[in-house]
C-alpha cells in the first residue's frame, strides 16, 4: 500500500502550510498527492504551482470537474501538466453535484454517467493523439454543420497512458469506473464494509476482461493523532456534517445516501436538517463518533497503525490522507508518521 496526501481546495488561508506539506510528503516518499475544486480555486493551476515546487511526487487533480471544461480541454491541461511535472499528473475526474454542474457551470445534469463514458473516451483518444473525431449523446466532434476540422493534440505527453481516476460513490458509477478508468477516488470508505464498494468496481472490470489487478483504488481518509478519540473526532466533524448535510440538496445528495447505505439513515436525515437549517454547529455534532471511526485514522499511533492494516486488506492500494491536525508542525509530523507507521506494519510499497 502507497500513502498520497490530499490539499483539499486551495484558498482557504492556508495555501503556505498546504505547500509546505506537499514538500514534505515528497521528502518522505508519498506517492502522489492531491488537489480538489469546487467554485473557487481550480485544481489544475494548484498542481502546477505544486509540481514546480516538488521533485518526485505525482500530482493528481481530485477532482477536475467534468461539467467546467470540454473533454479536449481537460485533454490539453492533463498533457501539459505531465509534461510540466515531467511525467508526474494523474488525472482524477467527476461529474459534481447538480448544485454545482447547473449553478456554476450552466451544464444539465442529466445521465451523468452516460456523459462521463464519453468524456472518458473523447480524453483517452486526444491523449493518445489521434484525430479527434467523436459521435455520441453529449459530444460530436468536429461539429457537422461548421467549419470544424478533426485536430490531433501538439502536446507530447510524458507517458503513452495518462492515469484516469474517477471519484464515485453509486453502485452503478462505481461499477463504470472499474470498466473505464484506472483508479477510483473514494469519500467515506470503511474498510470493514468495502466488500460490496469493491465488488462493483470488480464487476465492471470483468465487462472489459481485467481484474482489480493493477486498478489503484484510493480512499481519502481524515487523520487525527491523539489519545483521546472523543478529541480527535472533533476536526472531523465539520467536514463529514459538509458533505452529509450540505453537499447538494435535500432530493440529491450522493454523501448522504451512502451514509444511509452504510446503517446511518437516521443521523443521515439530522444532520441534513440542521445543516440545511444553517445550524452548522448542530449538523457536527449530530455527526456519529461510530462513523468517524469507520471511516477516518482517528486515535494514538498503534491505534491508527493498526487501522492502516485493515484498509490493506480491505484492497485499498493507495491511501491518501488528510491531515486535520491543529498547527502546522502537528500536521507535518503525521505526514512524516504515516510512513513510519506503514512500514512498520509491513504495508509499505515501492
């Protein structure tokens, strides 16, 4: 198992400490690290800016939003970026929420999961530089009533095969990433109760003849060091109420129904309610400790360290963390603990 480091969105106040800690991560000899958008910062300049900075460590956008830029741009930026960082990028996709996808991007959120193949397919054909023509639901390319010409991409990538991650939560997205993509960026991933998650992945791997042999499969996962589990589970709860209560609205939010999935309908249903009524601080605390166990490092080192083992053997192949740790020094240090700990578990991989 390889360790990755997740910046979260960038522009917070905190992009100094942000970049310190991808520094050390790449001292330390994580894998990859990576950066996510929303409405504010954009994931590519953040990994570019990253990239100049590091010398070994992949960069990886968590996700570039699928309905914020052509499939031929998301091509263009992922080519340049492997050739900035020398070989270093990772693509990691998704389709957003509908909040985001018609509120910000003015783009329908409709079949997202028939959109997402074609993107997919429209990406992997301009990275492999062939003449980019494409007929589809969502995509035609050139378009037939124009001017347009069937291009091919001038940029070189490093690599012949740029890593295509999608983050997805649904069974039936689940399923299309094992079939289409390369790795899958997971939220909320218990490692006790992963057999079903992964069990989709594999099936859509079978549609195309392949294994889990070689796919990535890649949970951020939020880590706190501390003996007191009550006080580790605090920094955590605002970011589990966000996303349950707040990512989307009350008919669709895919955070949530997992948390349901997963046995936790009725704190699911509360923390919607008081996150919705803006009692931010309510929706937290509604936040069951038992969940943030099951899915985040919380707790003393031999604690955490004996978790990290049950990911491992949950198929998780890269585990990528989230420091929410209070100063910067204490979130360095967990950086620099993690592979410690990893290594003495005997986890660790080249």
């Amino acid at each position: 198992m390889r360790l990755g480091l997740n910046l979260g969105y960038w522009g917070a106040g905190n992009d100094a400490d942000n970049l310190e800690l991808a520094r050390e991560a790449d001292r330390c000899g994580y894998a990859v690290t990576w950066a996510a958008e929303a409405y504010g910062s954009d994931a590519a300049t953040v990994l570019a800016w990253v990239a100049a900075q590091t010398e070994r460590i992949d960069v990886g956008s968590a996700i570039f939003q699928i309905p914020g830029r052509t499939p031929a741009n998301t091509a263009m930026t992922a080519a340049t970026l492997d050739t900035l960082s020398g070989g270093r990028f990772r693509l990691g996709l998704g389709v957003s929420g509908p909040q985001v996808s018609e509120g910000w991007h003015g783009v329908r959120f409709d079949k997202p999961l028939a959109r997402t193949r074609e993107y997919v397919a429209i990406v992997r054909k301009a990275l492999a530089r062939e003449r980019l023509t494409f007929e589809g639901e969502f995509f035609t390319l050139p378009l037939p009533d124009g001017p347009g010409k069937a291009l091919t991409l001038t940029v070189h990538p490093v690599r012949d095969r740029l890593p295509i991650y999608l983050a997805a939560v649904g069974p039936r997205n689940l399923e299309l990433a094992g079939e289409i993509a390369d790795g899958w960026l997971a939220i909320f991933f218990d490692p006790d109760h992963a057999g079903e998650l992964l069990g989709h992945i594999r099936a859509g791997r079978e549609k195309t003849g392949q294994s889990l042999e070689g796919f990535d499969v890649v949970p951020t996962v939020p880590v706190v060091v501390g003996d007191d589990i009550e006080q580790c589970a605090e920094p955590v709860r605002a970011y589990c109420a966000l996303y349950i209560g707040g990512m989307g609205s009350r008919e669709k939010n895919f955070y949530n129904a997992l948390a349901v999935r997963m046995g936790f309908g009725d704190a699911a249903a509360r923390i919607q309610d008081l996150y919705l009524a803006r009692d931010y601080a309510g929706a937290a605390a509604a936040v069951p400790l038992e969940f943030i166990q099951r899915t985040a490092l919380i707790g003393p080192p031999e604690v955490i360290a004996e978790r990290m083992k049950a990911y491992a053997a949950a198929g998780v192949t890269t585990l990528t963390i989230a420091s929410y740790s209070g100063s910067l020094e204490q979130r360095l240090e967990t950086v620099r603990m993690m592979p410690r700990l990893l290594a003495d578990a005997g986890l660790a991989q080249g």
